[in-house]
C-alpha cells in the first residue's frame, strides 16, 4: 500500500560560481513514497515558485538512467544510497519518514558549480576529445561487424562501454580522480582491433588531459567502483596502467 512521508531538505544553494554558496532547508510534505528523487524535487520547486521563490537548479535530461545528467550527492553518497542505480532511479521509499535529506552538487575542482546543484562536467568532453575515438579508412574498409573479436573481449568492451561519464566516480573519490571515467572509455577502445590505431597515444593523451584539467590521482580505495551507478570494474584503471605503461616503453 502506498504511503506518504514528510521530511527536510537541506540544499546546497548557491547563485554562480564566483558567490559564495550554502545550504537552506526546506520542509516537504506528503510525498508518495513511489515518487522519484527528481520528482519530489519538481514537487519543491513548483512549490517555490508560487511563494515567489527561486527555484532549484538541477541538472536532468532522461530520467532513464541513460544520460548521467542527474548528478547530484545525497546523504554522502553519489546519486544516493541505492547501487546500481542513477539520481533518476532513486525513489523516496529509501528515506524514512521525518528524515533529513542532504542534497550537494558534485565536489570536484574538475567539476565547478555552475548554480545550486549544477556542476560544469565539460571537462569529461575535452578528455574524450584528447584520445576518446579511433580512426577509419572511409575507403573500401570491411563491415565492423566482419571483423571477427573473442566473446571474451567483446563482453568486456560492452561493460566498459557502459560507462555514462555521469562523473559518479569523481564525486566519491576523496582525491577527485577521473580514473575510473577515463580507464573505461580507453578500455572499450583498447580491447577491440578498431581501436588499436590510436592505440600508443589514447591513454597519454587523455591521461594528460585529465591531470591539465584538475582532476586528482587514484589511490585504489575502490569507492569509485562502490559508487558507481553501471557498476564500472576498476580492472579497467589496471587495463588503463598497463596501455599508459607500454605507451611510454615505445617512447
């Protein structure tokens, strides 16, 4: 049977990325527990809107888990306490009734807030930009599909491939590395024939980019992989050693 619950909102607020932000509560009422995490936030702000208040800036786009857009730490936790699982597939059945609620925005010098809840991940784009992609001979070159790959390796390049580029990864790890980002999009390109052209450079290259762009380095601890929404193996950051470690060898 469905039921209603009310609880607090404490929530980062903060206009543009030069003013000073902080966090403002707010109380909700009755809100199905069937409700989605970003529903309930639809719910507050139509609720600010006709008090004359601003509303909530929040980044969302799907709603399906697809688009990792909905990046938002709540309870300590990057896209919540569920596994697996996006902001969007979070539901209100997770939270008990008169809890408080914490909701920030990625915490990352790689990641500057743009307003409340809203960070800048443009810099995910300028990695893939850096090595993200492999070359083709647009002339006579065989079907994709022709090219014959182990299931082994096919599978592994799917997990990795998996990878939203949500910036979970980053929002977790207590020096904010891109790691686990950058060590799956390399890896569904190392582990395939196609992506063996730019093979030498791609983990350079966007290993480079990622140090430029601020982002810190890995320390194992795994909360990444704990954090992770597709659930990203960190074997790939292993896989990601050992392209940059060969690269660097044919130097």
């Amino acid at each position: 049977m469905e039921k209603n619950i009310s609880f607090k909102l404490k929530i980062w607020r903060q206009r543009s990325p030069k003013e000073k932000g902080q966090f403002k509560v707010y109380e909700v009422k009755d809100i199905p527990t069937d409700t989605s995490f970003l529903e309930m936030l639809d719910i507050l702000n139509e609720q600010l809107i006709n008090a004359g208040e601003e509303p909530v800036v929040f980044d969302h786009d799907c709603r399906e888990g697809i688009c990792g857009m909905c990046s938002l730490y709540i309870n300590g936790h990057p896209h919540g306490p569920a596994t697996g699982a996006t902001t969007c597939q979070l539901y209100m059945r997770r939270f008990k009734d008169g809890e408080t609620i914490t909701v920030e925005p990625w915490r990352s010098a790689g990641f500057p807030v743009i307003r409340d809840l809203m960070v800048d991940r443009r810099a995910y784009d300028k990695i893939m930009q850096a090595g993200g992609y492999v070359s083709i001979n647009t002339g006579g070159v065989p079907d994709a599909n022709a090219i014959p790959i182990p299931k082994e390796k096919a599978d592994l390049a799917m997990d990795a491939a998996s990878c939203i580029g949500c910036g979970a990864c980053v929002a977790a790890c207590k020096n904010g590395s891109a790691m686990l980002f950058v060590s799956a999009k390399v890896s569904q390109l190392a582990l395939l024939p196609q992506g063996k052209v730019e093979a030498e450079r791609r983990a350079k290259a966007m290993l480079s980019k990622m140090d430029e762009l601020g982002f810190g380095n890995c320390t194992n601890t795994r909360a990444c992989e704990a954090e992770c929404p597709k659930c990203i193996s960190i074997s790939n950051i292993a896989r990601l050693n050992r392209e940059f470690i060969v690269a660097k060898l044919k130097d």
